[in-house]
C-alpha cells in the first residue's frame, strides 16, 4: 500500500475496484465503512454484488476482465473534462501525451459496450474521483488475476497520478495484500529475481554484496522460475528436487491435476509444514514445524508494517521452528548457519535491506515501524511517494484492454470466478482445524443465478458438477443475486471442492499470475 | 479570544484541560478514579449507566460525569459521600436482577460489577424483585449470550455500530423488559451477525464470552501473549492467551492497526494450533508409506537427496517454494539457503495466488 490502513477512514472517495474487502480484509473494510459513515464516496468495481457493493454509492458490475476499458474511460473523461491534476501531471510526472492518446479512444461509450456500465454512470464516478480532495483506491486479486494483471495496475496508477490522488495523506494506490506475511515474504527475496529489498539479482554490485556477507564465492546471476513455471519444469522432467515450506500448491495453484503430476514427476520433494497438506501427502519427507504461536519473528503488512510475532508456547510434539529447520539442513550441506535468535536473523538482513536497515526488534518492542526506515533514527514511512516517485518521475505506462484468455463458448457456456469467504482462508488448512470456523461454515457452495440455474434445471441445494477443460468438482449449488447471470463463484477453501482442478493457469506475461478470476465451465446437476 | 483550556478542581486536584473535554476525561488527567461501565473512550458518549455520577458544586444532582462537559472553575467531588451512596444504589439495583453466580463465571477476575461491588462493599441486592430467567443463547460455537448478566450499558450496541459497522444488535422493549437483541430477538446465529465478537471484547460482564475461553481457563490463569496474527495480510494484533503451555483463546488488545477490533478468523480460529492433526514428528516414505523418523534422520535425507539433485542435473535442477505463513527471518534464511548453498534463484512463494 501507498498509504496506511488508518488512512483510508479520512478519504472522501473510495474505489474499491476487485476487492471483496469484507470477507477478505475484515478489519480494513472497517475503515472503508467508517469513511464512508463520515460522508466519503464509496465506489466498488466489482463483477459480483458483494457486501461491500450492497454498501456503496455506485456499484459498478462490470464484466469480468473488462478493468482496463473502465479505468481508461473513467481517465478519458478527466482529460476531456479538463478535471485532470495539471500542476502534478506536469511537474511529478513524464509520458503524458503518450498516455493521452491511448485513452482517447476509450470513450465512455466504448467502455458501455466492453464493461457493461453505463457511460453516464463512468462520467459521474471519474468526476467524483477527479474532484475528490483525497481519493484513494484499494484493489486486490480481482484485478491483478488476470492475464492482464499488470497493465490492470498500471491503469490504476495512470488514473491516480493523473488527479495527482496519490502521494499524500488519505490518497494512494493500495493493493490490500490477501496473506499474513506476503508483504514480508516479496520483501525477504522470496522471488526469483531479486534478493533482500527487491534488490536484482542480476545486478553484479548486489550479488558481490549478498556473496560477501554469506561468505560465498559467487551467486547465481540468472533469476530464477517463479510457482507455475516450477510445475511446468517439473511436468518436463527439467526440475528434478524442491523444497516446500509452508505452501499447499496442490489445492491453491491453477490447474491441480497438473500440479499433482508435475510434483509426483519429481525425483525427491521435501515439504516442511505444520499439517500434512494435500501437497504434504506427495513428498518424500515432511517436516514438521512450529505454528505462529510457537516461535520468535516478525510479519510485515499489507501496509508495510513490520511488526513482531512472539512464542507463547513450546512447540507441539518434536515440531521445530521453521528457521531452526533450514539452519539444520543448511548445515548438513556442509553450509553451518547459527543463530541464537530470530533476532540475530533479522540484524543480519537489516544489514543487507536499506529498507529495513533502520528496524530492530528493540526498536519494534516500542512500537511497531513501517518501512522504508533506512536508518534507527528514521521514524518509519506512514504513505510513499510525498515529494517525489522512486524512480523519479511518475512514468505513465498507457496500457489497452485485452479480453480474458478463456472466454465462455458453446461447450463450456458459463464464466468461472474463484475467491475467498470471511469465516476460512486459503486452502483451509488451518480454518477447518479450529473447532469453531468449519463447525459454522462446514460445506462450500457455487454461487449461481437464479436465470441460469434455471435453465440448467438446478434447484438451490442441488449438487452440481462443475467441469472446466482441466478438470471437474461436485458441489452444492445455491442461487444468490451476488453473482450475475453468466458467471459462477466458489472458494478455494476446501479440499472436497478443489475448485483449482478447473481453473486456467494461463499467466500475466510479465508477473507470471494466473488467471484465477476468469476461466470457462459447464455446469450441470449431478446424477 | 477564544479559549481552549479550561482549568477545574477534582478532590481539591487542580487540573487544565482542552475545551470540551468531560469531567471524567478531565479526573482520569487528575489521577482520580471514577468507576464507568457504559463509558468506552472509542465509542459515543451514553451517559446510561449512572455509575461514573459526581458531585459539582452549584449542581443540584449528581451528572453522569461521562457527559458533562468540564466548565472553568468547575469544583468537583468524585467521592463525596453523596457520590459513593448513589454508586451504591446503582450496584445494589443491578445485582437485584443478575445471577450471583461468580462462583462458575468465565468472566469472574475481569468483571467490573464484581470489582465494583468489591470496592463498595455491596454484596447483594438490597432490593427484591422480579428477575429475568433468559435462557442461555450457545447455538453458534463463537459466543456465549447470557441476557441475565446484561446490565444494558449498551456498549455492545456502539460497538456493533461504530466499529464493526453492522449494527445487528440494538435496545429492544423498555424498563424492566429492555434487552439487547437483533431483530426480531433472534439468536446472533440466526441473525447477519458475522461473529467478529468486538461486543464481546467491549462487554463489562459476564453477558457476552467466548465460547471456549470461558471454559477453559480462570481468567487470573491465563498468561497474555500480544502477537501477530496469523490469517490475512492486515496485521491485527492480539493477545494469545495462554495456560499450562495450551493456547486457550485469542482477546483483543490494543493493536497499532485495528485496536480492539478483530475478525472471526483472527478471534476465534485459534484452535488449528492445538488440533490432532498437527505434524509432531518428522515422516519419511518408505515404499508409498510414512513412517516415523528421528530429526537427524530426515535432516540427513533432505541433505543428502538435494545435494545428489545439485550434484548429478546442476542447481537448477531444483526449486524451493517460501512461504507467506512463515516469518520474515524464515524467509529470508530459506533464500538465503536457495542462493548460496543449492546455488539457484528458483524460490518463489504463493503471492500471486
């Protein structure tokens, strides 16, 4: 995020563009709503009527994959309207003119035909936008799993910077990220092609400097494969050992079955885990480790909060600490790596992360910092990008709209659409252990129209077999008004509903993130 | 000129404070103590309880000081005799209609009617009466509601309103038939209620626990960890608390991020950490089957098998996959592991899903 999670209650106009933040980011909605209760202007781009879209001033149920043509028309009016941010524009940012006539054929009209709402309706909300004193747009997975993820963000950030709604107070681009720690795993070089800090690994002056601190001649220089083509290389024999720690890809990677046989290809597959996950029940050895409540460390938010996790109890059994266990297996590689301490590790990365060369866990017993914090008097970073952007100048990146890689047709007629519920998380691992979440909310269901399933001849609670060109799943039906007619909804919570056996892998060509919000299915009832 | 302190006494204590502030903002500056129970600093000011009543100088009754507005010169009395007598009326009413029952409650040790009529001595109800006979509501496995307990502060009703932003509970019927309800007097189950408990967190009593906590522990057992949580990329701060080395409930604190507020994941999905399923020991699979194996055992396997993958097909040969459950030392020592001793850049985590 650009900003603060507190921020957002002093924003006078909210997009929420393909965020279900009710069900995914609980507490954040809250601010959203408080803003909302002092008089904001809430907007939600949203192909289902969520909750959230049931609160806001303008729902805009867009059809899904269709962001860009909203998000260029919306900046299409502002420029034609004269309400775009002048003094930002010409002094914050550069390629303007080339971003100008992108956009100029994304009249609202055109935007009608492509996403369904109305060119009035797209008029008002880039008004409300353009002349709001503090916009701020929040967005998550609904627009980023798209095979147009990134230009989706990039439409996002031309729009901001085009009012000049980002870089102060109440005003950003914010992606609420879905996980505890994703924040801190991009910023720890959990990546293939960066280290620490999103430093390149291509970059020889960055290399020399993790190679020296590690006491290693060298490091690779070439980045590495990212999740799906892990599976791809797997599938080709290419990939013949991984390492899993605390993933479950068998049940939250696009295309299951695929994941499934690419992991069973593999020579040796070690998985290091606090449950024996579907993923788990492949490998050759399991590791058991120690949950959040059993070990030291630190978390950082979606706000780039960096906060500690305390041990409150032993771990269960003979499980160990995650870091105790790679230092273990490090060792008998004949690469010894000791620490007394979670908080020896983290001075370590500080040393090597400007970011969070000014955080230690005596600093973070005071309270909890947000980076960048380059150094131990630097208070912390509350929003980015005040007085100027990291590169510089805001650079528009002009982006076209492009339809989905799977759209429905003749044999597969209806649109597939995955995502979370408010009482579980992730592949469910944990939130169907609890004695209390699952009991409440036990089975999943597919969401789906009253129009379609009625010509399927589907009644609410019928099961339904649901099929894909990957793969198919039984599930019990319920019509809903949150989804339209065409387009049908689940989680990927449940194992019995591993809804991923159907989904699209096809990527976004530069981040490499599936298409999980888009793929082509059939649906009939079960025999 | 306008102006933006004023300057009070509270029990002879002289005290300046900004213009607007209550007497019970302007006694807590003080130092001085005066009991509340509807009072909450993060909710709308309620003035219902009658429990933080003051004497002013000049004013014929004792005002709520909770929404009195401190005036210059004002001279207060926080514990006059008047003042203490009043508080007393006020416990003794309340304990006419609610179940002496501290002996079993979940809530006994963190109860502020038990702390209160500790303070002032009051043991029952000097009043005799009609009383309610609710039964309990337990039908969801989050929240116990026991409406005999509720003292109608109405703290759960703000709450639901100006945190959680739903408002499904509210004041139904009136005098001695008032009752916090949802709609209709549904069960919470029964209601939109998403089961978020920050009425729970907020409630003085007994009147609304958590289901399993409760239970489990006395609350002077329990130690407080204040952590993380482990659900989505929020960052909610809470204190796990804990007995005999068991985790045996989540209760809010004062988080940077979302103060006392929590979700249902964060408050009540707790119970994965202790759940029969967890993996206590390490496995390796012997022809198709997981047997048992010592630490060295599988540490040396692992070892042994990636260094002959990097050995016989190179570092690129094989691949790790991080993890966002995990900590950020965990992170970065797993890359670190990656890049310097397998010798690959292929480690990536589930951030694009």
């Amino acid at each position: 995020m650009t900003n603060s999670i507190a921020e957002i209650a002093g924003a006078d106009f909210i997009l929420a563009i393909g965020t279900n933040t009710t069900e995914a980011h609980p507490i954040i909605s809250l601010k959203a709503k408080k803003a909302q209760r002092n008089g904001a202007t809430l907007v939600v781009v949203d192909p289902r009527r969520t909750e959230l879209a049931e609160l806001a001033n303008v729902h805009l149920q867009l059809k899904s994959g269709s962001d860009i043509a909203l998000l260029n028309a919306l900046a299409h009016v502002i420029i034609a309207e004269e309400l775009w941010n002048n003094d930002f524009v010409a002094g914050r940012t550069e390629d303007f003119e080339a971003f100008k006539a992108i956009v100029a054929k994304y009249t609202p009209e055109l935007a009608e035909q492509i996403t369904g709402i109305s060119a009035e309706t797209i008029r008002e909300v880039a008004r409300g936008y353009a002349r709001a004193q503090k916009a701020t747009i929040l967005y998550t997975m609904g627009i980023t799993q798209h095979i147009c993820g990134t230009h989706n963000v990039l439409a996002v950030a031309n729009l901001a910077m085009l009012c000049g709604q980002i870089g102060k107070e109440s005003s950003g681009v914010n992606p609420l990220r879905g996980q505890n720690n994703v924040q801190g795993s991009c910023d720890m070089g959990a990546l293939p092609s960066v280290f620490t800090g999103y430093q390149a690994v291509t970059a020889y002056d960055q290399r020399a400097k993790f190679a020296k601190a590690w006491h290693v001649a060298e490091l690779p220089a070439r980045p590495g494969l990212t999740v799906g083509e892990m599976m791809d290389k797997a599938g080709t024999d290419e990939l013949k050992g991984m390492y899993i720690m605390g993933e479950n890809p068998v049940l939250s990677d696009p295309d299951s079955n695929h994941v499934v046989h690419a992991l069973e290809k593999l020579d040796f597959l070690v998985v290091q885990d606090i449950f024996l996950t579907e993923t788990a029940a492949l490998a050759d050895v399991v590791l058991p480790a120690a949950s959040f409540a059993e070990k030291d460390g630190t978390f950082s938010n979606t706000e780039r909060r960096v906060q500690r996790v305390r041990k409150a109890i032993d771990p269960v059994g003979n499980a160990r600490p995650d870091w105790q266990i790679i230092c273990a297996v490090s060792a008998a590689m004949g690469y010894p790596m000791q620490y007394a301490t979670a908080s020896d590790i983290f001075d370590e990365m500080a040393l090597l992360t400007p970011t969070y060369a000014g955080i230690s866990y005596a600093r973070l017993e005071q309270g909890d910092i947000q980076w960048p914090c380059p150094n131990a008097n630097h208070p912390g970073t509350t929003y980015l990008h005040k007085d100027k952007f990291l590169r510089g100048l805001g650079k528009f990146n002009p982006v076209e709209y492009i339809p989905p890689a799977e759209m429905p047709d003749a044999g597969y007629p209806l649109l597939l659409s995955t995502g979370r519920r408010y009482f579980h998380y992730h592949t469910g691992t944990m939130t169907q252990r609890t004695g209390a979440l699952e009991v409440h909310y036990g089975t999943e269901y597919l969401e789906i129209n009253q129009a379609d399933a009625a010509s399927l001849g589907i009644a609410d609670g019928d099961m339904a077999q649901v099929s894909s060109r990957r793969g198919q799943v039984k599930i019990a039906a319920r019509i809903s008004k949150v989804v339209p007619q065409g387009l049908v909804f689940t989680s990927f919570h449940f194992p019995e509903v591993a809804i991923n056996k159907l989904t699209n892998p096809a990527k976004d060509s530069l981040s490499k993130i599936p298409e999980l919000k888009v793929c082509a299915v059939r649906v009939e009832k079960a025999s | 000129m306008t102006v933006t302190e004023i300057t009070l006494t509270i029990n002879d204590i002289t005290v300046t404070v900004p213009q607007g502030a209550t007497v019970l903002e302007a006694a807590h500056q003080a130092g001085v103590f005066i009991p509340t129970f509807c009072h909450d600093p993060e909710l709308t000011k309620f003035g219902a309880c009658r429990m933080c009543v003051v004497e002013i100088a000049g004013i014929r009754n004792l005002p709520a000081s909770c929404v009195t507005v401190a005036t210059e010169g004002m001279v207060v009395h926080a514990d006059s005799p008047a003042v203490q007598e009043a508080r007393k009326t006020v416990l003794e009413l309340m304990l006419a209609n609610h179940p002496l029952d501290c002996l079993t409650c979940g809530k006994s040790g963190d109860c502020r009617l038990q702390d209160y009529a500790y303070l002032y001595g009051v043991k029952t109800g000097s009043f005799e009466g009609e009383r309610h006979c609710y039964p309990l509501e337990d039908d969801n496995p989050f929240i116990v509601r026991d409406m005999n307990k509720c003292i109608l502060c109405g703290r759960c009703v703000r709450a639901c309103a100006e945190i959680q932003g739903n408002s499904i509970v509210e004041f139904t019927n009136r005098g001695f038939n008032a009752k916090i309800t949802p709609a209709m007097d549904v069960s919470l189950a029964a209601s939109d209620c998403v089961f978020c408990g920050n009425c729970v967190a907020v409630c003085p009593v007994g009147a609304l626990q958590e289901k399993r906590l409760r239970r489990a522990a006395r609350t002077w057992e329990v130690r407080k960890v204040k952590t993380t949580c482990p659900y989505c990329g929020t960052g909610c701060s809470f204190d796990l608390n804990v007995k005999d080395n068991k985790v045996v409930g989540v209760t809010s604190c004062d988080g940077d991020v979302n103060g006392r507020a929590l979700c249902v994941k964060g408050r009540f999905g707790y119970g994965f950490i202790h759940h029969p399923d967890r993996l206590t020991t390490p496995l390796i699979k012997k022809n198709g089957i997981f047997v048992k194996a010592t630490w060295d055992e599988a540490i040396g396997l692992v070892a042994q098998k990636l260094g002959q993958v990097k050995a016989q097909y190179g570092s690129d040969a094989l691949a790790v996959l991080s993890s966002a459950r995990c900590t950020n030392e965990e992170n970065y020592l797993l890359q670190k592991f990656t890049r310097a001793v397998l010798g690959t850049n292929s480690i990536d985590h589930c951030a694009r899903l």
